[in-house]
C-alpha cells in the first residue's frame, strides 16, 4: 500500500494536458479507471466540499504521508495562452496523518486555483466571525435592472472577498463616503456585510481583516445601512444568531416599522420553531418599548440599521452628474400564495431609497468550467443525479455547483460524503471508464516542461507563518497576504 500525500494544483491545468475531460468548478471529481490498480482521483477544488469528498475517498484504509507538500505555479489560463501570463494558482496537502480509506490504492489530489488553499475557509467568513462561512460559488446572480454598472454599486460577494484578502477582490476600493449605504437582500451574508460596516473600527482591529479594508472602514462615513427585500418578516433568509448580534452591535440601533408586523402573531403560531423563535425575535424588536438600558443604549447610538420590507429593486438612480449610484428606486409589494409558494408582486406604487452605496445580496451562482462539463446556466449547476455528472461516467460533483447555493456548511459535509460514496459505488461495480489514467504524474510533466517552478509545501508554511507573524505585530491572528506577486517574492520565485 502505497503512502501518498494530497496536494493542490490550479484547475486550469488540466486543459492544457489534453488529457479525458476535466471540470474547472469546486467541487468535483475527475476521470479514473475501473481498471487502473491504483485509481487517480482529481477533487478540483481545496474548499469543504472538495475536502470533505476526499475525505469520504480516503476514510477506510490506512496511509501515512510524512513528505506533506504544496505546489504553486502561475496559472495556465486557458487554450492557446502562454505559462505564466496570469495569476498564480497552488496545490498544498490534507491533513498527512494515517487516515483510513475506502480503496486500497486510490490516489486523491485536490487542485486549487488560488495562491492560497482552502476556500472560503480563508476567503468566505466574515472575519469578526471566523466560525461562520458566507459563500461558497464563484459568481453572483446579477440585479438586472438599469443602473447596476454604475459606480457605487457591486455585489456582497466581492465585497466580502475585499474584506477577507481575497485577491482577485482587492482592487474593489468601495467609496465609503456616503451617510448611507442600501443592501439588497436579507439573508445572512446581508447582515455580515451590514454589521461590518456598522462595527466600530477598533472592535475589528483584533481579526483578520485585512489592512487595507481596516484602514477603509476606519475613514467611513455610513451611518445608516438598509437590508432591503422583497417579501416580509416570515420570509427572511438570515438566523437568530445574526439578527441578535446585530440588534446589539455596539454604537449602533435598529430601525423596524411595527406596520409591517401587523398580525404577524397569529400567523407564527403554525410555523417551526426556529423561524417562530427568528419572527418573535423580530416583532419584540419591532413592537415592545425597550428596558431603561438598552433604550439608553440605543439613544445614544450614532449609527443605525433597519429592514425594509416588500420592496423590490426597479433601479439604481445615477447622481445628477450620471458618475455615480445616489440611490435605489423600488417597487412597493405585497404577498400572494401560502407557505413556500409564497411571491412577492407589484402593487403599482414606487419610492426612492437615496444612498452613495448599492450592495447587491440577492444569491450566488457557479461559472460554467469547460465545454467537456455540462452545465445548466439558468440553474447554475452541473445537471447531476446524486452527484454523478449526466452523460460523463467517471465524472462527479459537489457542493453548490451540484445542488445550488443553498445550505451550510453541514450540507456540504453530507452532500460531499454523498457524492464521495456514489464514486466508490460506481469503482466497486465496475462503471468507470477503462484504460489507465496518468493523473498528477501528467500535470509535473507538463509543468516541467514549460520551465514552471512549483511551490513546495514548506513554502506554503513559510508564506503561513508570515503572515502570523505580521498580524502578531499589531495583535491580530494574522495579516492575509493578498498580493499572489508578493507571495512569489517571499519565496524567491
């Protein structure tokens, strides 16, 4: 039984091989022969979904990597582009103590295309909550009203990815100048993106935000944030643990129309019970006069949030000089239908929301990876049947490129497990396609040939243990490096 390390490598490789067809979206599983005696297996994608795939495929034989590394080399972009015309990609290792695996001999790689491995484990949490993880896809839905293009709107998704370090993120440079600022949506990534630009800049100095977003967030002027959505208070997409940090978020008070809360008591009766303990939660804040603290508290507050209810995004209103977002023009609603079939539609009435900053949380999506991966661009998902790729044998997929950006973390455990054991199904009975496959031994030639040096896995702790202890210097866990150029510099690439 042979040992054999995890490691990352950037997904834009595999087209450039010529290899059998290979995807480009995390999480999936490549191409392997039933035959082969020792099945390669190619995770695209080192975020939980693709980790806790491979961790199914390797729980149930024993195998010790004592050699951990991590590879990094400038990325191959596509058909017909020269190596290293673009951003950096890496590969680094899983945990390497003896873990037991399905298959005797099956080997697993995980191929990254960031600098950096782990997905939104790095890049998708809010940093004043590191436990907590926002998004998982690499695109979000579009508004598709006029005025989206304009300066002073762009979505949560990059915004997070500014805040967290996320490379292709940083040249974001949100204008912070305004008083007001309109999000819209009202799920959880909504109110991480609210309670961050409410946050006092000193209770964010002891997180791993980055630099340059502390320093933007310290010279901010939004005073007032608005979660806007289309339906009402039974309908919101984020959780009591958000909304009870958030109605206590230090300097700051919440702003609720009791109106939009009328007979909301009779209708929560029938619902479960964490929407019910959510929608209580809600209308006390909205109804009941506070106690003599929290009212001193809030008296006291020099910024603000509040919920805007059935109200659906028409425009966003250009300044008069057309350079900029100055607001957002909004249908009035109202709700038809019961319990999930529940829609929002138009009332006929319109109003205007001024604001200098647009934040769109309305979803995310996947990209489409390849032409040899099907996919469903209307549903943002490769078409799949428990995780096995239509029409691909050999080819599978998890996490929200399989089922939608929808769930927690927890259903990208058993999603993942899921896909991982359909995999081992189809190895045992013999499904997958035969004739032997190179695997990772094809992606070091091809590199080799082109003259690419990787990264090896002490690099990878060197560039770790940089950043902790740059972030030890001003007492934060660590100081993300964000620029893929300055990685290489600090290993002497």
């Amino acid at each position: 039984m042979a040992s054999r390390c995890w490691r990352w490598w950037g997904w834009s490789a595999w087209p450039r091989t010529r290899l059998p067809p290979a995807g480009s979206t995390p999480s999936f599983c490549h191409h392997f022969s039933t035959q082969e005696k020792t099945p390669q297996i190619c995770v695209v994608g080192s975020g939980p979904a693709g980790f806790y795939t491979a961790q199914h495929l390797l729980k149930r034989v024993e195998a010790l990597c004592s050699q951990p590394r991590v590879l990094n080399s400038p990325a191959l972009s596509g058909e017909g582009e020269d190596l290293g015309a673009s951003q950096p990609l890496s590969l680094g290792p899983t945990s390497c103590h003896p873990v037991p695996q399905q298959h005797p001999q099956a080997h697993v790689d995980i191929y990254e295309k960031q600098p950096v491995p782990f997905g939104l484990v790095r890049f998708g949490v809010a940093p004043d909550h590191p436990e907590v993880k926002s998004y998982g896809a690499e695109d979000h839905r579009a508004l598709e009203i006029p005025g989206e293009e304009l300066p002073g709107v762009c979505s949560a998704r990059a915004f997070v990815g500014w805040y967290n370090g996320l490379p292709e993120n940083q040249e974001l440079e949100p204008d912070l100048s305004c008083d007001t600022a309109v999000i819209l949506g009202q799920g959880n990534v909504a109110l991480d993106v609210a309670r961050i630009l409410l946050t006092p800049p000193e209770h964010l100095e002891r997180t791993d935000i980055t630099k340059a977003a502390l320093g933007v967030l310290r010279q901010s002027r939004v005073k007032t944030v608005w979660l806007v959505g289309r339906r009402g208070p039974l309908q919101v997409a984020f959780t009591i643990k958000e909304l009870r940090e958030m109605i206590q978020l230090p300097g700051a008070r919440p702003i609720l129309d009791p109106v939009d809360f009328l007979g909301l008591q009779d209708k929560i009766k029938e619902v479960p019970r964490p929407r019910k303990r959510l929608t209580e939660l809600l209308l006390r804040t909205a109804t009941e006069k506070p106690g003599p603290a929290e009212a001193a508290r809030q008296a006291s507050a020099s910024r603000a949030w509040g919920l805007r209810f059935f109200r659906s995004p028409q425009q966003v209103l250009p300044s008069p000089d057309g350079r900029r977002a100055a607001g957002v023009r909004l249908a009035v609603t109202r709700l038809e239908g019961v319990d999930e079939a529940t829609r929002a539609v138009p009332t006929g009435d319109m109003e205007d929301l001024p604001c200098g900053l647009v934040l769109s949380s309305i979803g995310y999506k996947s990209r489409p990876v390849d032409p040899s991966v099907p996919f469903d661009s209307k549903l943002g998902v490769i078409p799949n049947v428990e995780g096995r790729v239509m029409d691909v044998p050999g080819l599978y997929c998890s996490g929200w490129v399989k089922r939608g950006p929808t769930g927690v973390i927890a259903t990208t455990m058993t999603d993942s497990f899921l896909t991982g054991q359909m995999l081992l199904q189809d190895l045992k009975a013999g499904l997958l396609p035969s004739g032997p496959r190179p695997g990772y031994a094809a992606i070091q030639a091809l590199l080799s040939s082109r003259g690419v040096r990787p990264v090896s896995f002490s690099d990878w702790e060197k560039l770790d243990a940089e950043e902790v202890a740059r972030g030890q210097g001003t007492g934060k866990p660590r100081e993300k490096l964000v620029d893929p150029q300055e990685m290489l510099r600090l290993l002497g690439h």
